[in-house]
C-alpha cells in the first residue's frame, strides 16, 4: 500500500471574496466638523487632498460646517485613505465609511 499526498487545489474563501468586493466597492471619506480651523484653511486642504475646484471645496466645508459632517470624497479604500491622510496632514478630523 503506497501512501500519495495529492494537491487540494486553492480555494477561495468567502471572506477572501468578501474583502476583495469590499475594496472594490466605493468608500465614503467623512469630513466633520470643527471649530480649530478658519474656513480657508478647511477649502484649501479638501482642494489638496481630493483635486476639486475651489466650488466645490466650499460646498464641502460648507455641508460639514453647518450639519456636521460632509462627504467630501468618494472612491476605492487605497484611494479614500490617502485622501483622509492628506485632510489629516493639518488635524482635520475624517473618516473612511463604507458604502456597501
């Protein structure tokens, strides 16, 4: 009697597939509110980190100033975290929320 050790072939598992959908489905990055930095400061940097144009920038700090939170960029997870490390380059308080 020989004993044969056979290959199991690869298998994905549900929460590999899970994780990989996760990153490919859009991320929300949250800005919020608050009260340590001037309106310009605010505008300048959602320009730096997410490239909109000075409207937009606005609208943003705006929506965030006023209900406390704003979505000021959406995207794949690499993406939205480098956006929330640029927003946090100057102590804006952000959040990458998943919209799955």
């Amino acid at each position: 009697m020989s004993t044969e050790v056979l290959d199991l072939p690869e298998v994905e598992t549900i929460s590999d597939a899970k994780n990989e959908v996760e990153e490919e489905l859009p991320w929300n990055v949250i800005l919020y509110n608050d009260d340590l930095h001037s309106f310009d400061e605010v505008i300048l940097q959602v320009q730096k980190a997410t490239g909109v144009a000075l409207e937009r920038a606005v609208e943003i700090t705006l929506e965030a100033h006023l209900k406390g939170r704003a979505v000021c960029y959406t995207g794949l997870l690499e993406r939205c975290e480098h956006v929330a490390a640029v927003l946090q380059q100057i102590g804006l308080t952000v959040e990458i929320e998943w919209t799955g």
